[in-house]
C-alpha cells in the first residue's frame, strides 16, 4: 500500500467508527477560524445534518490547553476537531479520556506525538502529514473532513467545492492544485459546480471592473498600468478591448477567450523588463451556481470573504454562507467591507510606524510589534500583505506580533516572496526554537507559523526572536 491508500485507509477506518457513535448522542465541532476551518465546519454539518445527527458548534483561533480544559468540562461524549487540534492529540486524548474524539487535520503533527496516542482508542486521528503527504499543499483541513464525509456517504461529493475553498484560503492553490487537492476539484468540476478558466492570475473577478483590477495588480506588477487608473483604461483600449460593456464597466467574465489570450500576450509584453514576464498567468475558480458580480461567484473572492468573517469573530456569517443562507451572505459581505477598512488602518498603522521602534528592522529580517493597534485575529493577514508588498527584499522573515484580550500575544511568522534556493525553510521550526527558549504555544505550517504567548513575555520573546532570526538568516546566506 503506498501512503496515499494508506491515507484513505485511515478515513475509512475514522468513517467507520464514527457510524459507531450512537446517533442520539449530541456531537461536539470545534474548528479554526480561517476560511478553510471555516468550510471544514460547514461540511461536516452538511454530512452530520444529511445523519440527522444533533450537534454544538465553536469556531477558536487556535487551541490551547485553557480552551481544551474547559472542553473536557462540557457534557459531550463525542467531539470532533476539523483543521485544528494536531498539535494537541497527546493532551486531548488524556484531557477527554473516555470520550470519542475524531481530529480531522491537516497541520504539522511530530511523528513522536502522534506514536503516544498509538494504542490509546479514545483518539481518532487522521492527518495526512503522518503518511508523508504535504499537507501544506497537497490537502487542506476542509479537503480531510471532505474526504471524511465523503466515505460516511457518497452523496456528500455536492460539498466538494467547499473543500477546494478550502485549499485557496490556505493557499494551497499555486497555479493549479496538486494531487488530492486536484482530485477533490475534479469531484467539484464533474458536479458543475465549479468552472476553472486559465487567464491572468489577480484578485477580484467578479466584484471588480476589469480595468481596476489591472490598476490593482501589483502582482504580477504592469509597468505603467500598475497604480494608474486611466492608463488602465487606455491600455485596454489600446489592446482593442472595449472597457465598457453598455453603460457598465467590464469585468473579467465578461471579455471572450481570444480577448483573454491578448491581455495575456500584451501583458507579458508590457513586463519585458521584467525579472519573469510571463509569469502572469493563473487559474480563476467560479462558483457557478452563486449569482453574478458576488464575492460567492470568485474562489478567491470567496475566501477571502469567509477569512473577514472569521478575523472578525463572526464565523458564523461565514458558516451560513456556506450553506447557502440568503440573510447570513448579506450580513457577510458587510463584515467583507468592515474587514477591508480595517486592513487600510492596519497598513496605515505600519506605514507610519516604521521608526518609532515598535518595527525593527535587522538584516533580512522584521519584527512588527503592533500591540493593541492591530486586532490579534488580523496580524497574520496583515503579515502576509507586508511580506507581498512592494519594497520588501525578497527572503526577508517577517516576523508580527499583536495583542489580544486575554493578556496573550499573538504571534506570526511569515516570508517575503521566498526565493527557490530558501522555499524550505521551515517557519514553524523557527516559531518552535523561539517559544521554546522563551514559553508559549506555538503551530502552523512551515510556510506560515505562529505562536501564543503571554503578553508580559513580549520583550524577553522580542530578543529571543532577534537572536533566532539574525542566526538562521546567516545560515541562509551561506548557502
Ligand atoms: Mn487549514
């Protein structure tokens, strides 16, 4: 058996003991918060409620041992963990002994972790990284839980392209998906309920007028187009496409594939200059059964959508879109513009920060405290546009910090546009050598980590993370 069936084998085993869960008992969902915990939620409820299964849903940033206490006090007998909760098998199984618990992940999980819950038949656990499968690119936590309801009932195949926003709001999707990502969008595409075309690789398909959207490209960067509205105009015009469509704007879906292929053609052209000009091209993901000119309608836009839901602790509105309720996606496109006003003042916030000491600046790498200035929910996100921003050398660690309410820093490691020869560097072996000189918890993946700490530690983690980062950006150079 290679490890991929052996994967599937691990699914079916966790499918079939979860048929064992008598159906009376109430089911206890904890998932993440992000766009894909987020569709992992709405999956499982779809599988459970297809069960007629009763169940209590909580969507947490991360989990800690706090959260994991006041869970083992609740009266449930089954849990079930979706893009969450690796990280903590060994506490879970010894916190909610004599309870059912299922974790459907997909996060970095120590093979010694998972060999001391080996023999321990409290714990279900299936994880493809325990098979060697990538699961920072090859299956996101929504794909597991996917997979996972697919084999309680074949019929929970009509929730594939909620498994496959998943993988775009984990960013998982990189001109095209790879492998289980690729089957699950095969499952989604045969359905029809997802439709992928090949054209230029920017955000805002469906919301956004076509020429805007080349205004907003930054990458790939237009030179001369790039943060110019009428040149946009002109250049389409220009390139015989007609902006306007009646006494509308054009947008994306609205120009013909020939037309795709020239914009395509002149926009590598226009980038000539450029370090790799062609590199523009990319897959757009459409919804096709979600009303036009809606952020339902675009993958990205999508999760984009479902990720502003979550940041502002309003997941539920996410969840509800998901399933299709009308009220919660009119709520949920509001928190979608809340969330965009507060990334503006976010990046405000580092604009005008750069030299009073709360971003420092080392070699090759940044460590932006933002204190009570950023919301904690949203430094990983503003992290990651810093780090893909312009002006930031390529290979820079970017390091964020935020505070939360309950006294805990957030803490998140992101890298600006990594280069081949440093694409497996591995962030959350950096978050780990830090919180582990300094205390606090620390995730994620190896190409974004983060960590929880104590907020009165912020400055003894601040040298800590100094010390790391100026080592292993050496060690990088040397190579
Ligand atoms: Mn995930």
């Amino acid at each position: 058996m290679d490890n991929y069936e052996q994967f599937r084998q691990s699914i079916k085993l966790a499918a079939e003991r979860f048929r064992d869960v008598p159906k009376e008992r109430c089911i206890r969902i904890v998932s993440h918060l992000d766009a894909d915990g987020i569709t992992a939620a709405s999956i499982i409820i779809n599988a459970l409620n297809r069960e007629n299964r009763c169940y209590s849903i909580s969507i947490v940033q991360q989990l800690n041992s706090k959260t994991l206490e006041s869970l083992s006090k609740e009266d449930y007998s089954c849990f079930i963990f979706t893009d969450l909760a690796s990280e903590y098998v060994d506490e879970i199984s010894e916190k909610l002994s004599g309870k059912d618990i299922f974790i459907l992940d997909h996060h970095e999980v120590s093979q010694e972790k998972a060999e001391k819950i080996k023999g321990k038949d409290n714990v279900v656990f299936v994880n493809p990284i325990l098979f060697g499968i990538d699961g920072g690119k090859e299956i996101s936590g929504a794909g597991v839980v996917y997979l996972f309801s697919k084999e309680l009932d074949e019929r929970n195949k009509e929730y594939a392209y909620l498994a496959v926003m998943g993988a775009i709001g984990d960013v998982q999707e990189d001109k095209g998906f790879k492998k289980l990502n690729h089957e699950i969008l095969g499952d989604a595409v045969a359905l029809e309920q997802l439709e992928v075309r090949e054209g230029l690789r920017v955000f805002g398909s469906q919301t956004r007028p076509l020429h805007k959207i080349l205004e907003y490209s930054n990458n790939p960067y237009i030179p001369g187009v790039s943060g110019n509205e009428s040149m946009a105009l002109q250049f389409l015009q220009e390139i015989g496409i007609n902006p306007k469509k009646g006494n509308d704007w054009k947008r994306m879906g609205d120009i013909t594939d020939n037309e795709m292929k020239r914009l395509v053609a002149e926009i590598i052209m226009r980038r000539s200059g450029e370090e790799k000009p062609e590199d523009v091209l990319g897959y757009s993901y459409t919804l096709v059964n979600e009303t036009k000119g809606t952020p339902f309608r675009d993958g990205k836009e999508f999760t984009t959508l479902l990720n502003a839901c979550g940041r502002l602790n309003k997941a539920s509105l996410g969840i509800g879109a998901c399933l299709g309720d009308k009220r919660s996606k009119q709520r949920a496109m509001r928190a979608l513009d809340e969330y965009k006003k507060h990334i503006v003042t976010s990046m405000n916030w580092y604009r005008d920060n750069q030299t009073n000491g709360n971003i420092i600046k080392g070699d090759r790498f940044m460590i932006i405290n933002a204190g009570e200035s950023i919301p904690s929910t949203m430094i990983g996100t503003v992290a990651s546009m810093i780090t893909k921003g312009n002006g930031i050398q390529e290979g820079t660690l970017v390091m964020s910090m935020a505070q939360a309410m309950d006294n805990t820093t957030k803490v998140s490691l992101r890298i600006a546009n990594p280069r081949n020869n440093i694409k497996d560097i591995d962030l959350r072996e950096i978050v780990k050598e830090i919180t582990n000189k300094v205390g606090g918890e620390h995730g994620g993946h190896p190409q974004a980590a983060g960590a929880i700490i104590p907020t009165e530690k912020e400055d003894e983690f601040i040298d800590a993370a100094k010390a790391v980062l100026s080592a292993r950006c050496l060690e990088e150079k040397i190579v």
